[in-house]
C-alpha cells in the first residue's frame, strides 16, 4: 500500500512538473516572438509583423498572429479555440486553453 501512495505521489509530482516545464516553455517562446518581431520591425519597416511570425521557427511549436478582432493573419486559417483564444486575450489582457488535439499533443 506504501508503494502505491509513493507511486501516485511521484505521478502527481511528475505531471506537475511537466505541466510547469510546457507553461515555461510557451512563454520562453512567446518572449522570442515578441523579440523577433520587434527586431525585424526595426530591420525592415516596410514587411510587417506578419512577415516576422513567419520567419520565425521555434521547435514543435505552431505560431498563429491574429488581429485584436481574432482575424488570422498568418498563417491565414485558425482553428476556431485559436480565434476564441485571441478575443478573451484581447479581452482580458490572457488567455490560457488547456486541450488535447485529436492526435493526442497538448494544446496550450
């Protein structure tokens, strides 16, 4: 029975820390796109933010640029969470959607 607690206790432990790495990381990344954004911006006034979001690679991360109406701009389809995402970010300054995709990856 002790066994049993300490593995449902390391298991917690384990899926707590995961979760606070993937929110780290996310924000890590959100930084870097800000970053880039400003930075290429400034390097060419002329393309736009989009153009920035597009240059922009971050390992198994998907990055959407949505208007404050939630509209795409890049890539130019979303998902509707995406949009609904967006307008309560727009909203209230966050937005935070725990999900799981069909193909069983963590949506966040």
């Amino acid at each position: 029975m002790i066994l049993v607690a300490l593995g449902g206790g390391l298991l917690v432990a384990m899926r707590q820390w995961l979760s606070h790495r993937l929110d780290h990381s996310l924000q890590v990344a959100a930084a870097a796109l800000i970053r880039a954004t400003h930075t290429l911006e400034q390097e060419r006034a002329t393309t736009g933010v989009s153009d920035a979001v597009e240059e922009l690679h971050i390992p198994d991360r998907d990055l959407y640029l949505l208007d404050t109406t939630g509209r795409p701009l890049t890539p130019a389809r979303a998902d509707a969470w995406i949009v609904a995402a967006a307008r309560t970010a727009v909203r209230t300054g966050r937005a935070q959607i725990n999900a799981e995709s069909p193909d069983g990856r963590e949506i966040r």
